[in-house]
C-alpha cells in the first residue's frame, strides 16, 4: 500500500507507478517491478542510482554540518567551487540549487556586465528550440514554441535567432546586445547539437563583437558528452558557464561559473537561502572527483560510442533513422510521429527512455552503464520499435 497520490500538485502527467528504490541503472517500484533506467532522472544521476562514493558522502557530511547558512564560508563550498574552477578554467563560481537558478544567475550577470561595460546594453541572443529553465526569465530565454502563449507579459530583452545559422547570429547582434547565451546540444528540443563550427564561430564572433557568451552546460556538462564540459571538444571556453543536472549527481545542485572579467556581482546582488549549502557542495565534490578522473571519461566516450553503434543497428533492422548527439546524451529519429507509445511500451518491458519529440526517442543513460545493461536497453527496445 502507497499513500494517496490526490494531494500531489498535477504539473505534469505521470503513469501510475510509485517509484521506491534505485541502484546503479536499476529502479524499482513499490509492486517490486524493477526498470532499466534510461532517463536517470532526466539526464541528472551521473553515477546511477544511489552511487556508494555519493551514499558515503551524504553520511559523512551529514554527521559533520548540514548548513551553516550562506552568510559563511564552509568547507566543502571552497572545495567545489575550486573544484570546478580547475576543470572549466573560469575562476569565479556561485553555488545554487537548479539549472533555473543558474541561468537565472547568468542572465542577471550579463545585464549587470552591460551596465557596467556595454552603456547599460541588455539584450541577451538566444536560440529558437533552446531550453533554460521554467523562471520567468529563463522561460522568456527559452525559444520552446508551447512556452510563447504562458505566463504573459513575459521577460523582454531576447532575441531568438535559428540554431546553426552564424548570419543571423552575426546579424542579432546589435549595440544593445550584451550576450549570446547557447547550449552546445540542445538536450530537451530532441538532441539537436550545435556543430563544431558554429560553436567555434559564435566564440570568435562574440569576441569580436565585445559581447559575453554563455554556454548553458546543464545537461551537456560534467562529462555527458565525454570530457568534463561540452566546449572542450571545440576549445570554445565561454566566459560564463552555467551547470546543474549532472553536478549534484542526483541532488539538487547548480552552478553559476564566470571569467574573472565577467564575474561582476557587488555583495547584494545575488544570494538565497540554500546557496553553497555544505550537504550538497560536499555530494558535488564526490560526485566531481569521480567524473573528473580521465579513465572515467574514457570509458563515458567509449560507452557512447556502443550506444550508438547498437542504436544505429536497431534502427537500420526495424527501418528508422538517424542517431545523433554526442558521448552518452543521445536520441533516435523514429520513421514516424508516436514517440510516447514506444515510451509506453518501453515502461511496460521495463524500460526507461524518454520522448523529447514526437519523432524522436532520448538516452541518457546513468555514465557508469555497462555494455550488458545497453544490450539488455537494446533487446527491450526492439519488440517497441517494429
Ligand atoms: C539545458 C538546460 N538548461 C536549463 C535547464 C533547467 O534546469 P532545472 O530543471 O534544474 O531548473 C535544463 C533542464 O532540463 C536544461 O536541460
């Protein structure tokens, strides 16, 4: 017996299933069903479910402090915020508590830049599909075309221009621009990647144009696409970096991270309750120390790589298309628009995936998932497919 679910507020449309336990890439509910876990909590438990490295640091840092409030500094919050610094080369870092929060932080950031340095210029490009968070300025940010009628008037001071497209990146920005803010994979329009190019073109135009880019690597980071941080893999180190999903491993955690030249905060200007508590900076550090070290990474890229080539396969023996993104955040093009119904059966076999489109599946399986466990994903997902 579960407790009534009447009382759970319905912003979303969930299957009537009471999740109760987790482990590595398993789920189990409170019937003792047990799932193959593809979405790992949309892309966020890096290690899998309950990881004993994050298990021992809740523990540890439990019994020493839980929150000693932001008005202090605390030890695991010097440790991750350096942490975080040595690996994305950027030096100043605020601690927060969604990807929301973050991007909330990097919008305010930039406006407080262009008031400083850019004749009070405000203006922030973004990208149509884009996805950075449901606050009203990040909803505003967003170019997620069911987000356009909610929640009027919405925030002003976005510009939307078409993902991929460097004229009319080139072309957006104007005098009063302050920012381009970016995701190197656009994760909930259906894994739609920025290519190389472009995201090396928008760093150098940036640059050019005497404006700040943001990369929101909330779900590209901490290793979902196998290095540490997306822009690696083009050199493109923006000057503000937001982060979450990933960073907390299944807590909530984010990060608000800017150059020394961007990072322009005055005492005051940004804060809130839960900041840099030491409970979850703590869980970052182990959940950090682990994704960092190189063989780890390795193994995400080679684990991608399997992915994909089993996915291609499928696709190809069952007639439908394309598999595209990068390291472990990939999706599937489906011959057809009924996404959810192979969801559904999926969750029926007692599998896990999710649909960011209609023609499109998504994985983003935890980044310790084993060969076994994509051959187990692959065998339940074929019967869904045909
Ligand atoms: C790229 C990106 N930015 C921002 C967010 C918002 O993060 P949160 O749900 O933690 O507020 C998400 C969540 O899916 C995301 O994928």
């Amino acid at each position: 017996m579960h407790p009534t679910l009447d009382h759970v507020m319905p912003i979303t449309t969930r299957p009537p299933v009471v999740m109760t336990e987790g482990t590595g890439s398993w789920l189990r509910d409170s019937e003792g069903r047990t799932y193959l876990d593809f979405v790992q909590g949309w892309a966020v438990n890096c290690l899998g479910h309950s990881h004993p490295v994050m298990v021992e640091a809740i523990r540890e840092q439990a019994a020493r402090l839980i929150n000693c409030s932001p008005a202090f500094h605390n030890e695991p919050m010097a440790q991750l915020t350096a942490l975080i610094a040595v690996t994305s080369g950027l030096q100043h870092v605020f601690l927060c508590n969604s990807g929301a929060e973050a991007n909330e932080g990097a919008i305010k950031l930039a406006r407080k830049w262009g008031a400083k340095h850019r004749d009070g210029a405000y203006e922030i490009v973004t990208t149509q599909g884009a996805f950075h968070g449901r606050t009203l300025a990040t909803m505003s940010a967003s170019g997620k075309a069911a987000f356009e009628p909610l929640f009027e008037p919405k925030v002003p001071g976005f510009v939307k221009v078409p993902l991929n497209d460097l004229e009319a990146m080139a072309n957006a920005i104007t005098e009063q621009t302050v920012a381009v803010m970016l995701e190197p994979i656009q994760g909930e329009a259906g894994v739609i990647p920025a290519t190389d190019a472009y995201l090396r073109a928008v760093r150098r135009l940036t640059r050019e144009r005497g404006v700040l880019l943001i990369l929101d690597e909330i779900q590209t980071g901490i290793g979902r696409t196998g290095l540490m941080y997306a822009f690696e893999h083009v050199e493109a180190r923006p000057d503000i970096l937001t982060l979450g999903k990933g960073l907390g491993g299944g807590v909530p955690l984010a990060a608000l991270v800017a150059s020394a030249a961007a990072s322009c905060f005055e005492p005051g200007d940004q804060g809130g309750t839960f900041n840099g508590n030491p409970l979850m900076a703590a869980i970052g550090c182990a959940v950090l120390g682990t994704v960092r070290q190189p063989a780890f990474l390795a193994s995400v890229r080679e684990t991608g790589d399997y992915l994909a080539a089993r996915l291609t396969e499928l696709s190809a023996a069952t007639g439908h298309g394309k598999v595209r993104g990068r390291g472990l955040l990939l999706a599937l093009a489906l011959g057809h628009g009924e996404a959810q119904k192979v969801v559904d059966a999926a969750l029926d076999r007692g599998l896990l995936i999710n649909a960011p489109r209609p023609d499109s599946l998504r994985f983003m399986p935890a980044l310790t998932v084993t060969r076994e466990e994509i051959d187990t994903m692959i065998e339940r997902l074929g019967p869904c497919l045909t």
